[in-house]
C-alpha cells in the first residue's frame, strides 16, 4: 500500500508540469495584453511597453515557462497583476466558501441520491421506480445556471424565505448547494439504481436468500457495500470538480469563492492568479482521486491485495 501511494504521488509531478505547460501556453497565445488592461485604454503604449518588460511578458514564451517552472518549485507563485499581493492570498481567503459549498453539495446529493436509487431498484419497475427516473432525467437535463435562477424566482423573489445571494448564514448556501446537488443527485440515483439492480442478481445474494437473511440485511450488508464503490469514485470525482467549477453558481448567486477569484484574473489576464488557482486545483483533484483509491482498498478486500 505505501509503494502505491508513493508511486501515485511521484506520478502528480510531470502531470503538473504537463497541465502548467498545455495552461500557460494558452494563456499566452489568447488575445489581451495585461499591461493594457492593468493601465487602461486611455494609457500611452510607452508606458505599456514599460510595463511589459518590468512583467517580463517580453521574452520568448519558453524563457518565460521555464522562468516561472523554476518559481514553482521554490514554492513562488508570483505577484498577482491586480492587486500587487502573493497570489496565494486570494486563493485562499475565498477558498473557503468554495470548499463549504463542494462539502455541502455533495453530502446532500449523496443523502438524496442513494437512499432514492435502492429504492428504486428494490422497487423496480413500479409507478415510484418510473417516477424516481424520469424525475432524474428531468434534472439531469437541467443547466445548472437556469435552475439556480428559477430557485431564486421561486424561493427568494415570489416566497421570501431564502436569501437570493451573497454570503453570511447558512442559508445564504441553500439555494446555490440545492443547484449543485439536484443534477449530481439525479446521476447518483440512476448509478445507484442500475448498479443495485445488477448486483441483487449476483450469486452470493441468491445465497443469502437460500440461508434465510432478511431483505434489510441483504440489501445493506450484502448488496449495498459493494454497490457503493462505483458510487463512492463518482462523488469524490465530482467533488473534486466542484472545487473548480462552481464559477457560473458563484456568479448567479453574487458568493465569493474560488470561481469568482479566477473568473475576475481572466477578466484581467491576471496570468499568475490562473496559473496558480490551476495548480492549486490540479493538485487538490490528484490528492482526492488518491483518496479514494485508497478508500477502496480498505472497503474492497480483493482490491486491497492488489497493492501488495
């Protein structure tokens, strides 16, 4: 187990280098001019050249990757273009609202994903079975920006009872985490249906029948555990795309997380704030994937040998 983990940490560093490469590129070559946009319209293009090369946006792209590669390794991520301050302050002075907001979508859309998806295949093809997919269907379909302003219309403008935006209590989360959860939760239920269904037709729960268990105790104990571990690789994986991808409910709701921090560094071609919130993400996604691997092992014996 520990050569695994080992391995798997050591892979992270070219997976890195190859994201900061493929980013960084891209940066380069989209259009804008950060000096430009830092000193406004109305500023001379001596100035701007001044600023370019005191940001050394002079010099030839690989100069510059391996310029700032280097930085990375010494744990320098740069000065963001903006606000003049170590990038990693920004990042992290909102990164919690993002985690909160993650932690809360996904818990919910486990409770509601999970429970629903074995009710539905222990129901199968019932009038609640067909009413639990086709809902699903429904939300899945759903963008999660339009249903996060028909929650607003409904449950802040026409009812008044929830917050519209902004941060404060928990129930500034409720309607941005229900907008995340739903469509996850709707996926979850259908997972969870489908793989339930054809576990309970596997040997071992015929056997469980044949020794008198009881249909609770085949479900949870028998059934459930080993359904749940494609399950479990689903919600840690969208977990760890909620860290980064919560940008449109960030916006739709005014909330000051990670999203917003990067949506205004692109606005300004703030270059080291998108590198660094890429790496920071990039790293986090690795080191979660990680976890549940290891997860696995401890849940799944015949997995856990593997590593030996």
């Amino acid at each position: 187990m520990y050569k695994y983990v080992l391995k798997r940490l050591l892979y992270i560093l070219p997976i890195l280098m190859l994201i900061i490469l493929i980013v960084f590129s891209i940066l380069n070559v989209t259009p804008g001019n950060p000096a430009r946009i830092m000193l406004g319209a109305d500023a001379s293009q001596e100035l701007v050249d001044n600023l370019n090369e005191e940001l050394g946006l002079n010099k030839p792209l690989i100069q510059r990757y391996l310029g700032y590669l280097a930085g990375v390794f010494r744990l320098d991520f740069g000065i963001s273009y903006r606000s003049q301050a170590p990038v990693f302050n920004e990042i992290l002075g909102n990164f919690p609202t993002t985690i909160r907001l993650a932690v809360f979508a996904v818990l919910t859309s486990a409770l509601i994903g999970i429970p629903l998806g074995v009710l539905s295949a222990v129901r199968r093809y019932s009038l609640m079975d067909m009413s639990f997919t086709v809902s699903a269907l429904v939300l899945a379909s759903i963008p999660n920006f339009w249903l996060g302003i028909m929650l607003m219309l409904i449950f802040s403008l026409r009812l008044g009872i929830l917050p519209s935006g902004g941060i404060g209590s928990l129930s500034h989360y409720i309607l941005p985490v229900l907008t995340m959860a739903l469509p996850s939760a709707a996926y979850i239920l259908r997972m969870t249906r489908t793989i339930m269904m054809e576990t309970m037709r596997q040997d071992y729960i015929r056997t469980a029948k044949a020794k008198g268990a009881s249909p609770a105790r085949i479900i949870f104990r028998h059934a459930l555990k080993n359904a749940l571990l494609p399950v479990l690789t689903s919600l840690g994986m969208n977990f760890a795309q909620l860290l980064g991808g919560t940008l449109i409910i960030e916006a739709v709701f005014g909330l000051p997380g990670i999203g917003s921090v990067i949506l205004k560094a692109m606005q300004m071609k703030d270059v080291p704030v998108i590198m660094a919130a890429t790496i920071f993400l990039a790293v986090l996604f690795m080191l979660i994937m990680l976890l549940i691997d290891i997860m696995y092992a401890y849940i799944d014996p015949r997995i856990k040998a593997q590593f030996k």
